[in-house]
C-alpha cells in the first residue's frame, strides 16, 4: 500500500481560503504534521488551519441551511446524465487553436431554465467546460469562493482526525451535509453538476458521515454507489484539476459501509450479527483511530461468510457496539471552536440532534443495560457465547465506568479487548480462559506513511525512541512513572525522547528499538505502531496482555523490560546491542517486518491478518465451551405404554 497523496490541488487555492500554509517541499503543513505526529493525531497547532477553513464554510452556510426541512429525494442519475449529454456534444464541436472547445450552450442543451449563463455565441469556452469544472459559481448552486472551500477539502474527504476534538470533527461532515441538503432542496441536480461536477463529488465525499448518521446505512451506500458512478461517467480529475486519493473509495470506504464481502478465512464458524440501532450508528465516522477496532470487526463479520440469519446455528453472537466513539461525541463546557446552538453552551447548532449523537457518563449502566434489552438470545447460554469489542481502556472510558453492573448481566461473556488490565477495574475484568486481547486500529494512511519512513538495519541510527505523551505535556501523566524516567534518557547520544514531534514518523523509521511504556493504562497504540516502522518494541508495562499470542512469537520480535528497572542499564543494553549483535538485531527487525501484518485491518482475505488471528481464537474457544452452566431440563424415557 502506497501513502495517499496528500492535498494535491491546494496549491491552486487562495491561501485565505484554504488556510493552508505550504512548507519548502509543497506538502501543505497541516496534513504533514497530522500524519507524522504520535498520538493523538491533533493538536491545537495541526488542526488551526482545517478549523479555519471550516470557520469560513460554516459562517456561509450556518443560516439558511439549518431551516431546509422538505427535501426532494436523491437522484444521481441527473448528474451522471449531465455530463454524458454534454460530453457527446462537446465532444463533436470543433476544436480551437489552443485547444478549447468552440462555442456550445451546455445550459441550453441541457437545462435551459437553470439560471446558468449560457456561452457567449461565436466565443472559445475554456477547456474547463469540457470536465464541468469551472465552479464560476450562480444564483442555483454555490458561488465561486465557496466552491473553492468545497475544494480546499476535496482531496482529505477520507480523514477523519484533522480537528482539535471529536465533536468538532464530526461538525465538519455535518457542514458538507447542510450543503448536500441545499443541493438535494434545489431541485436543480443537473445545474450543480454542470457548474461544479467534482465539486459536487467532494460535498458528497464529505457528507458520507453526516449521511449515515441521519438517513441510515442505506442511504450513505446508496450515496457512495452514486459517487463511483459519476467517477465512472467523469473520471477526468486530473485534467479538471481536482485529483483525489482514490484508494479510500476501493478500500476502506466499502468496508465500512457494507459493501465489501469476505470469506472469513475459511472458517466454518457461524456468527450471528445482532441489528443494534442507534448503538453501532456512524461506521464511518467511528472507523478512525485506535476505536475503529470496534467498527472494523462489526462490519468484517456482518460481511463475512461466517455470518448466519439463523440463531440456532449460531456458534457466536457478536454485539456491535460503538462505544468509545460514541462518548467521546459529548461536547465540553464552551467547547472551543463549537459551532454552539443560540442559548446553549454546550450542543453544536450545525450536527443535528447533537444530543442524540453522543452517551452521557452519568448514565452509562443504564445505557448498557438498554443494549442489553435488545439481546434476545443473551440468556440461552448464559451470554458465554455473546462477543463484546471494547477498544479503549476495557470498560472504562475517559476514566469513567461505563458498565459496573457487568458481573450480574454479562459476567460469562467473550470480552475482546485492546486492554487486559483496566485501571479503575482491576484484573476481575479481563479472564484469560474466556477473554482475549486484540490490536487497535490504524487508519491506512497512517500506516502506509509509517511504512513510507522505514529505512533496513544497517541505515539506522537512532538506538531507540519515545514521543508522545509525559508528565511535562499532559496533566494526566503527572504520576506515571514510567514516562518520568524516561526524560533520564533525552540527552544521551543517539536516542530521541521527548514531546510530539512533526518528524515522528521519521524517527521511528531510524530507530532499532521503540519504546512502549505504560501510561494512563497499560495498553498503547505505540506498540502496533511499531511494527509498521520496523522498529523493535521494548515494552516497558508490566500488565501489557499481549494479542494473538498463538500465533505471534513475541519473545522474538519485541523486548519486554521490567517497569522497576527502568533505568540506565536499559540504554547500556541496547548500546551493546546494537554495536556487538548488529545480526540479532536484524534479524529481530526482520520478523517485526514479518509480522506487521497481524495488525493490519486491511487484510480481509489473507493468511496473516488480524481477522485469521481472531478467529482462531474464536475456534479454540468454542472447543473450550463448558457443556452447560446450568441444567438443561429434560424428562426420563417413558418405559412401555
């Protein structure tokens, strides 16, 4: 997998539009350092140029879009058909010297009472008539400058973490959906085509999430197979100067919206997939990050050839539940940055129902128990055959429980967890002989950019490193002290440890080792990040429950040191190391390369990848099923008449 191309167009965007300042090698800045930095993937300095261009779209559309209530229904054709109409005709008018076409009144042929101007009679149209992509703006669609906002956003339709927090985040999808509304209220599909083709692509690319929010999975893949069909009726993006990534809408776009089919690797597993509502709402807004895990499962066994209608077949019952994704929607106090309601200092006046969207932390039982409600066979078993996916931190979330009634209602329950040891919860929350351990998510391009840096053994130079998170950046790590000692090791020669930098993944790439301390919890993301770089973990958390460790040798890929020795015999260790067993080392790196492969969520057909490994898992656990907890009734044969 190569890296997406980043903004490609934003150079032909008026820098106080697009907000988007560009470094010495044309890379816009804020894309560079959202793509290079640990985690999180946002901060105030990476995010203020992607707020400002929202700012701006937002402060144009935030009146009247709001008040659209009696919207015509979506019809794609009208735009395909536009373009094939007058594409033919375009296409049989004769030639200028600089390459134009000569005069032909597209509105006239197509949409004559449209409100567009037509071309002025005996004068060359510009070439861009040919792709309909002027975007010279009318009184019927946009005007010009918010067609250019529209394409400041255009080629970053596929990323999600751009903004300073989740609810700003999804108030960028929520902006282009307003839009998409004024479109579909225009009845003027056709006009809207013509004037902006790609324009209208990328508020429907942007819109995708806003979509399935609202209107349902449904509409958001009926809207995705209508964006692929205008592409297959006009692909002339590069020629019309607006290129995209294109690999999101082959690969994760499908995925996780339902439409890329799997063979569950063979398995002969069946595993019946509950219709859980508003509680697996949003699959592709939730899909990025490390909570995707919760996503990505979800959506590889509802399309898998392991999934069964029939419940007594079932081997497995797995509860799609978004959530992390969905508690992190709750706004703060004044959000900074919020589009805020009139009056209300907390709820965002552009996602719609904002209230609706998120979870409340003071309601979190009975939210859990509601999902529950919805479980008809949760009892049949005693729930030891129910799958549950949690992707941060177990049951709690922003340090919160989100479940302590978990041992009346699912104590016997398949956990898959990113986190055995849950602080808040204890080790009562993880069991090893039911329970198991699983990766967090990587976006694509996350993990392509990583892969991009990775330079072989002997071109390294770094003996290890850390970025991310400690005591002097971040309150919460005030009293970890595994990330205190590590500012010990800053100014020695050939480490690199400190803060969030732009050039992490760089770093990673240069490095032997990477370290992956404990934090706040035990779990972290660096460790999977790791592999994608070909840097050697040392992991530095005691209480770390490794995943897939049937198939995974960890003993040859990674080093785990001791919390409590932490200290300057590590960095002695790997010195020698380095400098005396360059071989091992190589060797090492080699099968951390090897064995990247298991944290790839991308991977929907191939031997190595982390649905094989849960699956496996799923199997031995089946094998391992008690034959009952409690007695099944039955009544002795009756002897003779």
């Amino acid at each position: 997998m190569t890296p997406a191309p980043a903004a490609s167009v934003a150079a032909s965007i008026p820098s106080c539009l697009s907000g988007c300042s560009r470094r010495e090698d044309g890379a816009p800045q804020q894309q560079t350092r959202r793509r290079r930095e640990g985690q999180p993937l946002h901060s105030a300095s990476s995010s203020s140029s992607s707020a400002t261009r929202l700012g701006l779209l937002q402060r144009m559309l935030v009146g009247p879009l709001l008040l659209n209530s009696c919207l015509a229904p979506l019809h794609f054709g009208l735009a395909a058909s536009a373009f094939s109409a007058t594409a033919a005709a375009a296409s049989a008018a004769p030639s200028a010297p600089d390459g134009s076409s000569s005069a032909v009144d597209r509105s006239a042929l197509l949409f004559p009472d449209d409100g567009l101007p037509a071309a002025p009679v005996g004068e060359n149209i510009p070439a861009c008539w040919q792709t309909f992509s002027c975007c010279e703006g009318s009184e019927v669609t946009l005007s010009s400058d918010m067609w250019l906002l529209v394409k400041s956003w255009y080629s970053q339709y596929h990323l999600r973490e751009l903004l300073d927090s989740t609810p700003r985040m999804l108030e960028r999808h929520y902006t282009f959906y307003n839009l998409f509304k004024r479109l579909q209220g225009s009845q003027a599909w056709q006009a809207w085509a013509a004037d902006c083709y790609f324009g209208v692509i990328g508020i429907l690319l942007n819109a995708l999430p806003a979509i399935e929010f609202e209107d349902g999975l449904s509409a958001a893949q009926n809207t995705f197979m209508g964006v692929m069909d205008m592409f297959q009726q006009n692909n002339q993006t590069e020629k019309a100067n607006w290129t995209l990534p294109m690999e999101p809408l082959s690969l994760q776009f499908p995925f996780f919206l339902g439409l890329r089919p799997n063979g569950c690797h063979g398995s002969k597993l069946k595993v019946f997939v509950y219709e859980t509502g508003s509680f697996s709402s949003g699959s592709l807004f939730c899909s990025a990050g490390q909570w995707g895990v919760e996503v990505a499962i979800h959506r590889y066994f509802s399309s898998s050839a392991c999934r069964t209608s029939d419940p007594n077949e079932a081997d497995f019952f797995l509860v799609p539940d978004y959530r992390a994704c969905h508690y992190h929607l709750a706004p703060t106090y004044q959000q900074k940055g919020l589009t805020r309601l009139e009056g209300d200092d907390y709820h965002s006046a552009l996602i719609r129902n904002h209230k609706d969207k998120y979870r409340k932390g003071d309601e979190a039982d009975v939210t859990f128990r509601k999902l529950l409600a919805q479980l008809p066979h949760l009892k049949d078993k005693q729930g030891m055959d129910h799958i549950f996916v949690f992707s941060d931190q177990g049951f709690i979330v922003n340090f919160t429980h989100t479940f302590p009634s978990w041992r009346d209602e699912i104590p016997h329950a398949v956990f898959m967890t990113t986190e055995g040891f849950t602080p808040g919860c204890g080790p009562s929350c993880f069991s090893p002989w039911k329970d198991f351990a699983i990766p967090g998510h990587i976006d694509p391009e996350r993990m392509a950019a990583i892969r991009n840096y990775s330079l072989p053994s002997n071109e390294r130079t770094l003996l290890f490193n850390f970025h991310g998170r400690l005591p002097v950046n971040h309150g919460y790590y005030e009293n970890v002290t595994v990330r205190r000692r590590l500012l010990d090791f800053a100014d020695l020669p050939n480490v690199s440890v400190g803060g969030f930098i732009e050039e992490y993944f760089e770093v990673m790439g240069m490095s032997h080792f990477c370290i992956v301390p404990e934090g706040t919890s035990s779990w972290t993301n660096h460790l999977y990040e790791s592999f994608f770089a070909g840097c050697i973990p040392i992991i530095i958390s005691d209480r770390f429950v490794l995943p897939f460790q049937e198939v995974i040798p960890w003993n040859e890929v990674s080093i785990r040191w001791p919390q409590e020795e932490l200290g300057l015999e590590l960095y002695a260790y790997i010195s020698d190391l380095v400098q005396n067993h360059a071989p091992v080392v190589a060797e090492m790196k080699r099968k951390v390369d090897e064995a990247a492969c298991w944290f790839d969520f991308y991977r929907f057909e191939e031997p190595c990848s982390p649905y094989a490994a849960i699956l496996k898992t799923l199997e031995q656990r089946k094998a391992a099923f008690p034959r009952y907890l409690y007695p099944e009734w039955w009544l002795p044969v009756r002897l003779g008449a």
